[in-house]
C-alpha cells in the first residue's frame, strides 16, 4: 500500500502597519490587487488551504472565503509569533506549511514547489544564502510547533534556535532552480524597494 501524499499549506504573515512605506504593506496596491492579495494569490497556485496572520486589530483587504485568517496572540514578537499562530491554524490533516511575509509580490510559485520537494526528511527547509537565513522564505512542519511554543516561552526569539533544535535542511541558492534570481526572496521595506517591484512586475 502506498504511502499517502502529504498535504502543505501556506502561510502569509500580514504584519502590521509599516512606518517606512506609510501604511500597512498588506494593504498597499500592486496592480489592481494589495500585495497581500497578490501573494495569497501566487502561492494559492502551489498550496491549499492558505492562512493569513494578522496582528490584532489589523485591517486586512478582502481575502478568498477559503482563506484562514488567525491573529498573533503577543504583539512584537518577531517571526516565531506569527510562525506559531500560522502552524496552530493548520487544519489537522496537513503536514506543514511554507511559510512567507505579505511583502514578496515577485513570489515565484515554481520557488515554493522546489522548496516543498526539498523539505523530505526534515522539520523545516529554510533558504540561506552567505550564513544568512530567510525563516519567512521557509517550510516548517507542523512538528516544529512545539519546539517554537517553547522558545517563546523562554524569550528565546531568533529563528536560528528553532533552526538550531529540530533537524533543519539549510537550502542553497543553486538548489532551486525555479526562481534563479530569487525573485521570492526580495521584501519590500522602503518606497524605492516598493517602486521597482512594481516596474519589474510590468505594473
């Protein structure tokens, strides 16, 4: 009897509102779309269901009624906030998620796909590139939970100690061959940034 496929998810971590860009970067427009939409959108392409973090009392854009949105429970916590609100989301039938940030609008899908295959084996593939990681450019199984629960609680809020307590694969560029300019990797966080995201999308 074969093995039964595993089921990924996706999660987009909204933030908050952005005080370089002027305004919450979920809601900022990118064509006839926010960019929240836009990358629910993309990466709807490669994974289902979707959930979307949001901080408390965030205004979010209208999102698919098959979206799952969900809320941080601490404010100011960093990524591991948003990572363990978006693995408690999950519904129980999915293994792990890729897990992204609302300001990636080049996301390529073929990226998230490749990142998938290469997370096999492993609680969480995470791209790193010159020693740097991306820990929202990453797949975490739902495995990890606990582990991230547990730093929390302790105020230990850098990824790297989640990278550093379950079997991590540390993903090369020249692994993913989908995206060679890693486009998925390039945030959004100043005006300039958000401009040239717009003319490389042809917008």
């Amino acid at each position: 009897m074969e093995a039964m496929a595993e089921v990924f998810a996706g999660v987009v971590l909204a933030g908050g509102r952005s005080t370089r860009m002027g305004s919450s970067k979920a809601m900022l427009p990118f064509g006839r779309e926010t960019m929240l939409q836009r990358v629910v959108r993309l990466l709807g392409d490669v994974v289902s269901p979707i959930v979307v973090v949001a901080a408390v009392d965030q205004e979010l854009p209208e999102l698919p009624p098959e979206v799952i949105v969900t809320y941080d429970e601490n404010e100011g916590r960093g990524p591991l906030e948003g990572l363990r609100a978006g693995l408690k989301a999950l519904p129980p039938d999915v293994d792990g998620a890729y897990v992204t940030s609302c300001d990636v609008p080049l996301l390529v899908p073929g990226f998230v796909r490749q990142m998938l295959d290469l997370a096999n084996g492993f609680d969480i593939a995470v791209m790193e590139i010159d020693g740097f990681t991306h820990p929202l450019s990453a797949v975490y199984r739902r495995s990890a939970l606990a582990v991230v629960e547990d730093l929390l609680a302790k105020d230990r809020l850098r990824p790297a100690f989640l990278f550093e307590a379950v079997k991590t694969r540390r993903v090369r560029p020249a692994q993913v061959t989908a995206d060679p300019q890693l486009h998925t990797l390039r945030n959004l966080n100043t005006p300039e940034d958000y401009r040239r995201a717009l003319v490389d999308a042809g917008l």
